[in-house]
C-alpha cells in the first residue's frame, strides 16, 4: 500500500512537472511566478510580502510549492544573488513549515530527485570565488542539505518547538520577530529522552552545530547575507541549548553507561567547551551588529538580530 502510494504521488509530480515545463520555464502558476520575482538576480534584499505569500504556499500546497522550487534551482546558473535568496527562503520556508521540507526531499523534476538537485548546485559554485560569495553559498547549502535531510526531531526542536506533539509554529514566530528562539520546550524533551537514544542522536546534532557555525563565519556583510546571519545564529544557539541539556542528561545518568558508551561521551564532553567558546565568539556586539545593519542599508535588520542572546 505504501509503495503504491509512493508510486502514484511520483506519477503525479512527474506530471505536473511535464505541465509545467510545457507553459513556461518553472511553470505558469502563481506560485512559480512568486518564486520566480522574488528570487530575481539582484541585490535588492527579500521582500516581506514575497516571502510571506511563499510561506503561506508552503503551508497550503506544498507539491506545488516544491515542484516549483526544483524547476527554479536549475534555472539560476551560477546567479549568486538569486541563489543566496533560494537558500535564505529554503531556510525560512523549512521552520515555517516541515511539512515542506519531506515533500520538497520527495519530488522529482526529469526524474531527478532533489537532492540532487542540490549536489549539482553545489557542484555549479565549486570554483567560485569568495568575492562571489561562493565559499558562503557552498557552506550554507551544506548547512541545509544537513538541516532537511535531519530525522524530523531535529526540524522541530532546532526550530524552537513545544512540547511532545507540538510543531514548529513558535519558533517561526521567534525567528520573524528577530528574538531568538525559545527553547525551554525542547531543553525539557531532551531531558525526558532515554540515554541510548541520546547517545545516538548528539552527532547529528553536533554535525548541524558545526555546519551552522561553518556557513555564519564564512559570511560577509550584505543585503543579502544579513537574513541568513539571524536565522544561522538563532539555529546554532538552539541547537547549542539542546546540546547543553542533553549532555546534562548524559551526566545524570552516567552510571548506566557501559565503556564503549563512557568513551564516546568522553570525546563529546571534551570537545563541546571548544564548540561554546566557536558560539559565544560568532555573537555579535552591539558595534558589530550596527555594522552589519549599515551594510545592508538597513535592510532586514529584525532577522539579522535574531542569533543574539543566549552566547
């Protein structure tokens, strides 16, 4: 039954898929049109009601939503600034919306699932200069194939979520205002975690730590990098928290480890005051973060503000 259902939802994409390409490039919808304007290689930064319709088509029609985004991505070349605004609304529209996310990770364009889609965008910046932004570009991407190819946990605790049940609505409204995020419901899940399952979890964890971290310090100053700077930060410093809660947890229970279990929680312990102080150094200062909003011209200030506090 399942793979029956896997089969026809193939079928179906394939086909909106073959709709499209016959009307015009990356479709003649409204929703392939609103991706298309708003992704436009330029430097101006996102615009709020742009990004606010994509969200809401992420929520309401996601296949369509993810169809066009798979169309789009192979339309932008080598377009920096187009493609910087790809990943920042990726990002945006994956804590908006996990449900997105599984159903952009399951469509297909030419048969082509999207993942690799994404190795070929990374595969097309490979050579490209810093002063293109291509080792930013290829770090962020990175980041991102880490966050949507994550088990669903990690979309919802990393994006500030409740309590078991609980999606990730409250961190989008956390990530929209710029306050950071909250992460007292995630801390608590974490703790009530067995430590086996623990265990197994940390390294995926530590590896989007790392990944965040690695993509928000090879970012320079921009209109187009300042969204991505707040929404880096606020995931890192979310992440950071679990992290925190979880080896707490470890600590707790480190009588019911065995000595293979013991080693492995050893390498985390030493390793993690190095990822607190990479952290807390990635925070920017009051002076920083003015500069920063200089340099985009005061544009998308709320999110550049986003990763602050918890460093």
């Amino acid at each position: 039954c399942a793979r029956e259902s896997a089969a026809v939802g193939a079928s179906a994409m394939s086909f909106l898929g073959k709709i499209a390409r016959k009307t015009t490039p990356g479709g003649n919808s409204s929703v392939a049109s609103a991706l298309r304007a708003a992704t436009a290689n330029s430097p101006a930064p996102l615009q709020p009601q742009e990004l606010l319709y994509l969200m809401g088509a992420a929520a309401r029609e996601p296949p369509a939503l993810a169809l066009a985004w798979a169309v789009r991505i192979g339309e932008l070349g080598r377009q920096a600034d187009a493609v910087l605004k790809m990943l920042t609304i990726l990002h945006r529209l994956q804590l908006h919306s996990p449900a997105f996310a599984a159903t952009l990770l399951s469509s297909t364009v030419d048969r082509q699932p999207f993942v690799a889609r994404l190795a070929e965008l990374a595969t097309r910046f490979a050579s490209v200069s810093a002063a293109a932004r291509g080792p930013f570009i290829r770090a962020y991407l990175a980041y991102l194939q880490l966050r949507i190819e994550a088990p669903p946990w990690i979309h919802d605790l990393a994006a500030g979520g409740g309590e078991e049940g609980g999606g990730g609505g409250g961190g989008e409204a956390d990530a929209i205002a710029g306050s950071g995020s909250s992460v007292g419901g995630p801390l608590s899940r974490q703790r009530r975690m067995a430590l086996g399952a623990l265990l197994e979890q940390l390294p995926s964890w530590e590896a989007l730590l790392d990944a965040a971290l690695n993509a928000f310090e090879l970012a320079s100053p921009s209109p187009l990098t300042i969204e991505p700077l707040g929404l880096l930060l606020r995931d890192a410093n979310a992440v950071f928290g679990v992290m925190n809660d979880a080896m707490l947890n470890t600590l707790e229970s480190h009588l019911e480890l065995d000595h293979v279990g013991a080693l492995e929680l050893l390498s985390l312990w030493t390793a993690f005051p190095r990822k607190a102080r990479r952290l807390m150094n990635s925070q920017p200062d009051a002076a920083a973060l003015e500069a920063l909003v200089g340099a985009a011209g005061g544009a998308g200030a709320g999110g550049g503000g986003g990763g602050g506090g918890r460093g």
